[in-house]
C-alpha cells in the first residue's frame, strides 16, 4: 500500500510554507459513511483525495480515486460524483457543490434529495436577478434617478441610463453586473439572504446546542485529566472551531456588506479585477466548507445518543482539516470505520442518514426559511 | 433455599387473574387498547397485574408506554426482571414482586408513591438520554436502599404470604437490585469494542459484583452478557476471575449466567415472528440476535454442551431469519412477474413514498443478509439479492421505475459496481 499512496503526517500537512499553506482540499459530501471527511484536491495531476485516519492512526492519507474506491467502498452516488470531479480543472467549493448538486438532481442520493436539488436549480436564476436588480436600485438611487422615470423596458432601461451617466457601453456595464451578480449570489444581501447568510444563521443556532452538550458532558464524566473523556474533549473542540469560524465568517461578512453596498466602487474594482473583488466571497466560501454537514449532521440527530456517535465524525467534516497542532490531544481522530465492529448494517443506515443530511444541504441552496 | 409461598389469593386478585386470562386470548389491538388503560392509571396497583400474562406479546407489539419515574428507576435492571410465577430462587434474574416491597421502603409517603408515578419529562426514548435522567435517581435509591433496614413487620406470616417472598429471599434480591442501581451508568455506558476502555469499565463492574456475594455476582454478569458481545467480555471476565481467585459459587455464576442468556436468546428465536414484512426495529432485533449467537459460536473453551447448544441455535436462528427474509423480499420487491412494484399513479408524491419503501425495506434485507453473512450462511441470501438485482437491471416492460431509482436498488442487492454497470452507454 506504501508504494502506491503518500502519507503525509497532520504534523507535516499545514506547516506554514514561505508559499503559504498546504492545500486542504475541498469536503466532499459523499455519502458512504466510509468517506466521511474526505476531502479533495487538484493542481496539475489528477485529483487528489486525502483521507484522515485510515487505519485509525493520526494523520492523513493522500490517494488517487482508484485507491480510495477500493480501500473505502463508496456508494454508487460517490462514484459518479468522483466521475465527474475529475473531469473539472479546478477545485473549489464553489465548484464541488455545484457538481455535487448536479449529481444528486439525477436522483444518486435519493429522491429527497433530488427535490432540493431540483428546487436550488430553480431558484438561482431568480436570486440572481434580484441581487443584480439590488444593485441597479442602488445605482439609480446614488444618481438620484428614480425607475419610474425611465422608459418602459425595466430590464434594460435602468442599467442603459447608468452606463450613460458613467461613459460605459451598456452591454459592459451589463456584463460587469452579471459578473458581479454570479460572484456573490452564494451570499446574497441581508434582506435577500443565499446560501452562506443561511448556512451562516444554522451554525449561530447550533452553537448553543453544541456547548450544553459538552457541559453536559464535562457534568456526567468529570473533567478529570487522568481520566479524559474523548468525545466531551472533542466537542469542546469542535464547538470552540464553530465559535470561531462564525466570528470570521461575520466579520467577512461584514466586508462584503460594505463592499454590496457601494456598487459603484465594486463596479469599477470588478472591471479592474474580477478575482480579486470577488476574493471575500471565495475565503468566506473557504471558511464554512464543511459546517453545513456539521451543523446539519447535528441537528438531524433526533437523540443524546445519536449525537454522541457522531462526535468524532463531525470533526472531520470541518475541523478534521490538517491541525496545526499536528494532531495532539483533543484533536480529531476516531475509530476508523471499517473497525468498529458495527458491522455492515450499521453502514448500511449511516448512508442513510448521510442521504438525509445531504437533502438537507441542499436545501440551503433555496430555504428562505 | 426455600421458595417463598404464592401470593395469597385475595377476591381483588382473583379477579384480575380472571380478567388476565382473558387478555392471554385477545387480539393485538385489545392488548394495546388495555395497556394504554393501565399506563393511564394515576396508581396501577394490581391492574398492573393483569399484563403478566401477556408481557411477552407486548415485547413483540412495542407499544410506546409512558415513562413514569418507578419504569426509569427499574430500567436498569429491565434485563433480569422477570414475572414472579416463572421466577426460581436459583435463577440470575429478580422476580417482579420485589416491586411493591422496594417501593414501600424507597417511597414511605402517599406523596412519594404519587411521584413514582408520575411521568418523566424529556426523551425517554433515547439510550444516552435515559441514563443522564436516570442516573441522579439510581444514585438515589441505591444509597436509600443501602441506609434503610427491612421493617419488621416484613417477617409476619401475613405479609410474606401477600407479597409472595420471605425476608431471607428478598434481603438478597434488593441487594442486586442496589448493586446493578450503583452500576447502572457504568453499565449502560459500557464500550462495545475490545479496547482498552472496554477493559476499565468491565473491571469495575466485576469488581462491584464480586463484592456483593454470588448472586449479585451472578446477576452482574447476566448484565454484562446482555449487554456486551460475548466473544469480547467472556475472556476478559475469565481473565478476571483466574486473577482474583475467584471460585465455586463464582465459577458457577458465569456458567448459569451464560446458560441464561442463552436461554433468553432462545425465547426470543423461537418467538413467533409478525406476518408483516420485515420493519426497521424486527431487522435490528433479529441482527442483535445474529450477533449475540454468533458472539457465542466464537468463543472457544467452553463447556461442550454450551458449544453444542450455540451450534443449535445457531442453525436455528438461521433458519427462521432466512425464511423472514425471503417472506419479506418476495412480498413486495421482488413479487411474482407480471406484478408491478411501482403502482400505476400519476401522483409524483405517492410515486415518491413507494421509492422510499422499496428503499427502506431493501436496506432491512441487505443488513440482515450481512448478519447472515457473519453466522456463515450467506450463500442462500446472495442468490436472492442477485435475484432480485438481477429483475431490477432488467425489469418487465410494464415496470415503470426509472433508471436511476432501479440503479440504487441493484446497488443495495449486489453492490455499486453493479448498479454502475447499468448506467447508460456515453452519446
């Protein structure tokens, strides 16, 4: 096995390099229970999968698809979204969760979450349309225009009228706010909330939840440094990681509010740079991949039980990133799966649940609620 | 050790006996209809009584009772609670009428009784839940069964004659009970896998039952058997014993513990199976029942007769699982041909239910084929998934499941290298 995979240690894995970090990689929400907290990754060789724990040691393990299907088992939903990342150039989890949702529209991950699928596909040309038409009401009101003034084509006459007042081609200034639309439709505005504010809003609930939890658990199992107890130390963890990503992400967040509320600059910051005016979304995008199958991971856990059980799980999908730490105490590291002796039945349901969750991500794609 | 005398035989008892002898014969739906009955007495009393008779269909109907806080304080010990009349002063288990005697001294005052009886607030359902709201009450009661002394007027004639148990029988079985309260966290919170944790907490326990005598020995080791895979914690309770030089009563505590068990694996193979197919909560009972035979069939130096006895139930145990298995595949996934498994709707939501179902069910099969699989008798089981996958890659014309749902079933019954070989040639 040696010859064919490369194992690289946590501890060697986020070391800061004077080119930056290493790469993470992507979550990718597959649904084998045996692929939970795999991650994904693409530069110039085929895409690169790290695995954590494979064989219940610290660490990560980096390994084509071929040996990952092998070693892992996927769900028949997994192979063809593995199919169809390794026809993409580039990895982001922009682009993951875009052929993720493709996947599960076809019905891989059953027919629930086909539905949300469906729903999300429906609703992003809508979104976008009215965060473009936000920004246009924002430009004629700096302008001091007013919509009902203008001819009677309200799709293009507002933004002809702009490009007017600023010296611009129509077609370019239509062009930039498409652009602009694209980039930041996965945030979307505070009174028109997508994807990220949600996700953004489900982990400031689930965070209450979490830390009783792990009072709790400190209560029952004493906080004794003899005697740890290993999933009351990881859900101290993870909750301290959620606390800490929600403050980031508001804080980006608070920057891209800034940045949508002053279109003009963002226009001329757009043409200039596209990447660059966009970068916020993208870190933001960075920095909450993985928390939406945490969260929703825990709150589809009707029991103490079921919660418990999925403790050292969850630490995979957004904390089990490489740690800093190199994977000391208190990090994330449990039983690999296919040793806990749960046997295949328990696999067989834990897909099942992966399903759910997976619908319920989904779902963020269009939930207003 | 003498048996204690039976319950005298008051009219009131007379007439419930009279009325239980009737619920023996009723249907399911009679015995859920008097069970909700009794569940909403404010004090249950004999009408309790009338239930003995028909606990073990109640196990098979799962009706969801209310959880008062006396069902909580005796849930740890729900494993080896048994009815008085099959109860025998050698047996590893506590007879049920030590219920009215434990709650006249933990609960002295009408007030106490009432809150017995009252209903425990939270998620009863839930394992992990359960012991967090049990365990401030088990600590409770066991520390008030270990400072309160048995009042005299226990010894009369009289009232071991209406209780059914001498002080000499019952001194011994509330000692169990305070033992398996004090452990009961310990127990319920127990690691699965052969580990180091798993070590710890069983050496705790054993240590706490071998400090309590033979039966709180015996009975503690009931426990752990029902509790843990025998494979894992039969060496190391071995190991423990050959450690603390224990013998005698204590040898022969594991022997009767491992007979009762598998005297209670027995009881429930032979259970008459519902007619329904296979639902979600009868594939896991009959998976931990693989589990636990197959736990047995793996120890080695055991006494022959045990082996020989494992080796029965488990062709027993085979048996009946296949034939429940095969019933319930052929009932709706895999019908006679010519019988479609989608209905001919046009409603997306009912098209939608029906996918859901075929999925759910194929899913119970497939874990109980892998639990057969584990016993050793896969063989019969695979041909009737590849049966079944091999229907759903070719379905009959007048079948209208579309592909991609066919494709997770086939994953389900052969495997995802299967279903991806279905998918459709590139354009």
């Amino acid at each position: 096995m040696s010859s064919i995979l490369t194992r690289s240690w946590a501890a060697d894995v986020p070391a800061p390099r004077p080119d930056g970090p290493a790469d993470p990689g992507v979550l990718v929400p597959f649904t084998a229970p045996q692929l939970s907290g795999v991650r994904a990754r693409r530069h110039d060789a085929p895409v690169e999968y790290l695995l954590p724990n494979l064989a219940g040691g610290r660490g990560t393990y980096v390994a084509p698809w071929p040996m990952v299907a092998e070693l892992t088992g996927p769900s028949l939903h997994d192979i063809v979204l593995a199919q169809r990342l390794a026809a993409q150039p580039l990895l982001s989890p922009a682009i993951v969760r875009e052929q993720a949702r493709l996947v599960a529209l076809e019905g891989y991950a059953g027919r629930a979450a086909a539905l949300e699928a469906a729903r999300g596909r429906d609703s992003i040309a809508a979104d976008a349309a009215t965060l473009r038409g936000g920004l246009v009401s924002v430009l004629l009101h700096r302008a001091g225009l007013d919509r009902r003034g203008l001819p009677a084509d309200p799709q293009t006459a507002p933004v002809r009228e702009i490009a007017r007042l600023i010296g611009w081609e129509p077609s370019q200034l239509d062009g930039v706010l498409g652009g602009i639309a694209d980039a930041f439709l996965s945030v979307g505005t505070a009174s028109a909330p997508r994807r990220m504010r949600r996700l953004l809003r489900l982990m400031t609930e689930v965070l209450p939840s979490m830390e009783e939890e792990q009072a709790r658990l400190s209560h029952d199992h004493g906080t004794d440094a003899a005697r740890p107890h290993l999933p009351s130390q990881l859900l101290r963890r993870l909750a301290s990681d959620l606390a800490q990503a929600i403050a980031q992400a508001n804080s980006f967040l608070s920057g891209i509010d800034r940045t949508l509320a002053d279109p003009g600059m963002l226009i001329d910051f757009f043409r200039t740079d596209a990447i660059a005016a966009a970068a916020p979304v993208a870190a933001m995008d960075n920095l909450l991949d993985g928390w939406d199958r945490v969260c929703l991971s825990w709150q589809h856990a009707g029991t103490v039980s079921e919660r418990h059980a999925l403790i050292p799980i969850m630490g995979l999908y957004a904390g089990g990133r490489p740690q800093p730490d190199g994977g000391g105490k208190g990090s994330y590291a449990p039983p690999p799966f296919l040793d806990t002796g749960q046997g295949g039945a328990a696999l067989i349901s834990m897909r099942s649940r992966n399903e759910h969750v997976r619908a319920r991500e989904l779902a963020l794609d269009h939930d207003p609620s | 050790m003498t048996p204690p005398d039976r319950p005298r035989s008051t009219p009131a008892a007379i007439h419930v006996r009279g009325l239980s002898q009737e619920l023996r014969h009723a249907s399911d739906n009679k015995i859920l209809q008097v069970t909700r009955m009794v569940d909403m007495l404010p004090e249950r009393g004999p009408a309790d009584l009338l239930l003995e008779p028909v606990r073990a269909r109640l196990a098979m109907l799962r009706p969801v009772r209310p959880m008062t806080r006396l069902r909580l304080l005796l849930t740890p010990a729900d494993p080896v609670l048994v009815p008085a009349k099959s109860w025998h002063p050698d047996a590893l288990t506590l007879p049920r009428s030590i219920i009215a005697p434990l709650v006249s001294l933990i609960a002295p005052t009408p007030e106490d009784v009432r809150g017995l009886n009252g209903q425990v607030p939270g998620d009863v359902s839930d394992g992990a839940a359960l012991t967090r709201l049990g365990a401030p009450l088990w600590a409770d009661t066991a520390r008030r069964l270990t400072e309160r002394d048995l009042p005299a007027a226990w010894s009369s004639r009289e009232w071991q004659a209406q209780h059914g148990l001498t002080v000499t029988v019952l001194a011994p079985l509330l000692r169990a009970l305070r033992l398996l309260l004090e452990q009961a966290v310990t127990l319920r919170q127990m690691p699965t896998l052969s580990d180091a944790p798993l070590e710890a907490s069983l050496a705790e326990v054993l240590a706490a039952g071998s400090a309590a005598g033979p039966l709180g020995w015996g009975v503690m080791l009931a426990m752990v058997l029902g509790t843990c895979r025998a494979e894992l914690v039969m060496p190391i309770m071995q190991r423990f014993m050959r450690d603390q030089r224990l013998a005698g009563p204590y040898a022969a505590g594991l022997e009767k513990a491992a007979k009762e068990m598998l005297d209670r694996i027995e009881d429930r193979i032979d259970a008459i199976l519902p007619e329904a197919p296979l639902d979600a909560a009868l594939a896991s009972e009959r998976i931990a029942l693989a589990e636990k035979v197959g736990g047995f069939n793996r120890l080695d130096q055991r006494p022959p007769e045990e082996q020989r006895r494992t080796s029965r139930l488990r062709l027993k145990l085979i048996e009946t699982n296949h034939a429940l298995f095969e019933r319930s595949l052929r009932a709706r996934l895999l019908p006679p041909v010519g019988t479609a498994v989608m209905p001919a709707t046009g409603d997306p939501g009912a098209r939608d239910e029906t996918v859901h179902t075929l999925e759910a069910e194929a899913q119970h099969l497939r874990g109980l084929a892998i639990a057969a699989k584990r016993l050793g008798d896969g063989e019969r089981y695979e041909r009737l998934l590849q049966e079944a996958a091999a229907r759903y890659a070719a379905p009959p014309r007048a079948e209208s499941l579309p592909l991609v749902d066919r494709m997770r079933l086939v994953e389900l019954f052969a495997g995802p290298e299967a279903a991806w070989a279905m998918r459709p040639p590139a354009p």
